[in-house]
C-alpha cells in the first residue's frame, strides 16, 4: 500500500507538471531479458586447403542466397509459403535440403529487414515534410515555442527551404509508391561497399582488396541447427573437442575428406564466453546455428566461426522487486555513462561515478568501448548491492533529420552517432548475465529537472556535480516512482509543519523517517536553497540536454 501511495503521488507530480503544457511522461517498465545468444571465435590453423574449400563453399552457396533474393523481392506481396517451398526445391538440387532452408530464411529475414528500413526511411521523410511545412508557414523571423522550431531568418533561406521540400516530397511519394508495391532494395554485400567500388581513392582500398571484402561480404556459410540431430547441427557441426566440419553441397562433393560429402577443418573452436552453456547444449543435441565468415582486412586476415541459439521465454521481474534495493540511476551521453546509487526512498547514497567511452574509429572499436564501459558500470552496480539499473528509453529516430536543428550540425551528427539500439541492446543482455534488471523510464525533462533540482544542493568545495550527474538522479528516482524534486512546496500559510508534511524523499510510514541523519559523506548537505529560489544572475532555465557541463562549483552557506 504504502508503494502505492507513493507512485501516485510520484505520478500526481508529474501530471501537475505536464498540465502546464509539457508532454505526459510515461510511465516506466522493466525491459525483458534477451532471447538469444550469440558467441564467436577464432579458426586457428587453417591450412591453405581449408581456407581454398571455404572459399569455394562460400561462393557457390552466395550465389544461390543472391539468385533466390532477387526471386523474393520479384514476388514482392504476392509471396506466400507455396512459393517459399518452391524456391526451396530449385535451390535443393543444387547444394542440399538443409542449406536450401537456409539459404531461403535468410532470405526472407534480409527481405523483411528492407522493409523495416524502408518503413523507418518514409517516417524519417515524413518528419522532414512536416518540420518544413510548419517552418515555412511561419513569418520570416518568427520566434518558436515550446519546442517547435520558428520561422526561416532570410527569404533567402525560405526559398532554398521551399526547394528542398519539393525534393522531399518526391522523395515520400516515390518511396510510398514502393513500399505499397512491394518493392525493396537490397545489396548483398552491402550498398556502401558496393559504391566505394567507383571511388577506391577516398574509401582508402585498392582494386585487389575491394574485391575480397566484397566476396567475402557476399559468401554465404551459415546453418541453421535442428534439436535432436547430432550436436544440434548436421550442416554445419562442432563436436565437444572443438572438431568443426561442413556438409559440402552435392557439386562441391568432390572436395569431401570425410565421410558423407563432409570436410573437416585443421582448426579447432573453444568458446570462452558461454562456453559451458554450449557444451551442455549440443551434449543434449539441441539447435545450435553456425556461421562462418571471413574478415579479409589488411591488418588481420581471419577466419571466424559464430554459435548462437535461442533461449526460453524470459519473465521480467516485477518492477516493485526490481525498487526493493534501490538502483543505479544511468545517464548516457556521447562520451561517457554518468552513474549514481539511489537508495529504495530516493536519496543519492555516496559519490557519482563516470564510466568514459569513445565512440570514434571503426565499427569494431566502438562496440569494444560500449562492451568496456558497460561492464565496469555492472561491476560497480553489483558491489553496491543493487538489483536494477534504471536508464532512459532513449530513440533519436525523429530527432535525426536536419529540418528540424536547422544549422546545429554538430548537435545533429552528435545524435545521429549515437549508438542507441546497440547500446540498450547490449545493456540488457550483459546485464542478464549479472542477474540485474533494466528499467526504462521516460527520458522527458530528467537533465532539466535534475539540473534544477538537485545540481546545485549537491555541490560542496570538494566535488562538483555536473548536468549529467543531476540527470542521473532525475532518471533513477523516477525508476523509483518518486518525483524528481527534492520535496514538495510548503504549507501555504507558514514553513511549518501543521499543514502537512515537506519533504517526499520518505514515505510517511518509512521507519525512522524523523531521526536524525547519518553522519557521514553520504548525507546531503542542510546548506541548501528552497525549490524554487534562485541566487540573481542564475539561470532560470538550465541549458539543454547535451550541450555542456556545468563550470561553477555550488554556493558556499554555513549553517
């Protein structure tokens, strides 16, 4: 009872805040576990022979994954299981029943990402349209308000503005019309490497080494496993002992130095990561699917073979057990999460942490900061004995297009590269594996209101609270279903006490809630200004989200 009162009363507070004219705030979640797992390694040792028949698997079976995408997109909406089953026979004479399965569902599955993309590019163009009509509606020079951009500065700019949203517009309609056809574009192999192919000068390759990343982008070596078959896998299979061998299609039967048209491979696999949740699977003859494919970078010429499998469905904890222990409220930002322990009534319980990342250079070394900074960001959580991480559920897919930042460039490519679906997406799975649960909240007004609230009381000479570090407050008490602020306005008529009590930090039925506070680094300081007073010269409305940190340290009182 007394955690309902609670959230209504955290929800009551961010109701009366919203009915000034903010958006509603929703209300937060638990995000389910992952339903998959992936592991990787190496092929070590693969002989010139090896590497010869991998290639050669790889091309055959590419270019029947190419003939039959290009036959799905042809049916466009009029595909239906008859012709999946038909496409599957022509391709079995070929290679085999089980690479023609597939070879079909990843066809299907390449088919049905081009059209989330497709869906995702219209909405993108759509909000582009939207953003330009609105703005050239306006006066030249008009103010915006409430989030909404103003008028265009120059007829100049209004005019080039008015240009460009006829470009968009086409653009809309000639995507709609394909996407009410049925129509997708795809490359296998990808359409940026595909491009680079008429400008190697600026992409930094030669002819010899795009042509290797090209097929090896294009090579097709993957297998679905089958529970109940031998190790979980009969196409592609991986004994205990780390054996791998591959199931040659019929015309590249020859090759075999195995028994039943199968190659084995010199190298051998060990998963470190899961590896023992692997062994147990494949012991017990359940699906596990390979992959096989080639990195031919200049730097690292590897082979690498990949095991996933799926899991049983994960049930969230429920939220309330999720609060129990207080939580790690996250702020995440272009360079670094900021972290700080909520206790279960709200109240920031020692030091911010930061947990830096860089998210410049390849693909590859960004997924390797993201990977770093999360798991020292769950160590830390679990030694603080928390059970849930509380994060912003964050999606910048409206928020992308230049039509709306205008000549914020900067600010725009700061979005644009920020890694969101990677990075809850890692979150969730490597916090699975510590037993933490994830909590979603609302990403509306938390750097504003935590900046507001609780920058300032927290700043003493020896440490300096930032925007991202008050945002993190902000985010883990409205995990909590407090409300941000610090506590509520007092009783109209005096400062005392016989209208009701001030603060929210404690429920009235929080045991010890009158006592006195512990002492100790971890209590917050009594020097500290009502909510609402503000020192003259002090903003009265903070920066926005991103934009920088704060520079002064807080106001120095003595009681």
């Amino acid at each position: 009872m007394a955690a309902e009162a609670a959230s209504r009363h955290a929800r009551s507070h961010e109701d009366q805040a919203t009915g000034s004219g903010l958006r509603p705030v929703a209300p937060s979640f638990v995000v389910a576990g992952p339903s998959g797992v992936a592991v990787r390694d190496r092929l070590k040792g693969l002989t010139a022979a090896d590497e010869r028949v991998l290639r050669r698997a790889g091309a055959h079976l590419g270019s029947l994954a190419s003939r039959d995408l290009k036959l799905r997109c042809g049916d466009g909406l009029d595909h239906d299981p008859g012709r999946w089953a038909a496409r599957k026979r022509e391709l079995t004479g070929e290679s085999s029943a089980r690479w023609a399965g597939s070879i079909t569902k990843a066809t299907h599955d390449q088919w049905a990402l081009a059209r989330r993309s497709q869906s995702a590019h219209i909405r993108g163009l759509q909000a582009g349209v939207g953003t330009l009509e609105h703005r050239l509606s306006l006066l030249i020079g008009a103010k915006g308000a409430k989030g909404a951009p103003g008028g265009y500065r120059s007829r100049r700019e209004w005019f080039a503005k008015s240009r460009r949203l006829g470009v968009l517009q086409d653009r809309l309609a000639a995507a709609k019309a394909d996407r009410d056809a049925g129509i997708v574009h795809v490359v296998r192999g990808g359409g940026k490497l595909a491009r680079a192919r008429h400008h190697l000068d600026d992409a930094g390759l030669t002819g010899r080494e795009w042509r290797e990343r090209w097929e090896a982008g294009r090579s097709f070596l993957q297998a679905d496993g089958e529970s109940g078959k031998r190790f979980g896998n009969e196409t592609l299979r991986v004994t205990p002992d780390g054996e791998v061998s591959i199931r040659l299609p019929a015309p590249l039967a020859h090759l075999a130095n195995a028994a039943h048209g199968r190659y084995v491979l010199s190298a051998r696999v060990a998963f470190q990561h899961r590896g023992a949740e692997w062994a147990d699977r494949i012991e017990a003859n359940r699906a596990v699917a390979y992959r096989i494919h080639h990195d031919p970078d200049r730097d690292r010429d590897r082979w690498y073979l990949t095991a996933s499998w799926q899991r049983g469905p994960v049930h969230a904890v429920p939220l309330d057990a999720a609060r129990a222990r207080g939580v790690i409220g996250v702020d995440t930002n272009a360079d670094h999460f900021a972290a700080w322990h909520l206790d279960a009534c709200g109240n920031p319980v020692g030091d911010p942490m930061r947990f830096g990342h860089d998210l410049t250079g390849t693909a590859s070394h960004r997924d390797a900061q993201i990977r770093h900074a999360i798991t020292r960001l769950l160590h830390w959580a679990r030694r603080r004995g928390v059970t849930a991480i509380a994060v912003e559920d964050l999606d910048f897919a409206g928020e992308k297009t230049r039509e709306k930042h205008g000549r914020r460039k900067q600010f725009r490519q700061l979005i644009s590269g920020f890694p969101t679906a990677r990075l809850k997406a890692r979150l969730v799975s490597m916090a699975a594996g510590h037993g933490l649960a994830i909590v979603a909240v609302d990403p509306a007004y938390t750097s504003k209101w935590g900046a507001q609230h609780w920058q300032k009381p927290l700043c003493t000479p020896d440490r300096e609270i930032s925007r991202h570090d008050a945002a993190s407050i902000a985010i883990g008490r409205r995990a909590l279903g407090h409300p941000i602020r610090r506590r509520t306005a007092p009783p109209p008529h005096d400062r005392s006490d016989r209208a009701g009590h001030r603060t929210a930090q404690a429920r009235p039925d929080a045991s010890g809630r009158e006592g006195p506070r512990r002492p100790g680094p971890d209590r917050a300081r009594d020097a500290r200004r009502r909510t609402g007073q503000r020192e003259r010269g002090e903003p009265a409305h903070p920066t926005p989200f991103g934009m920088r940190a704060v520079s002064g340290r807080g106001p120095k009182t003595h009681s």
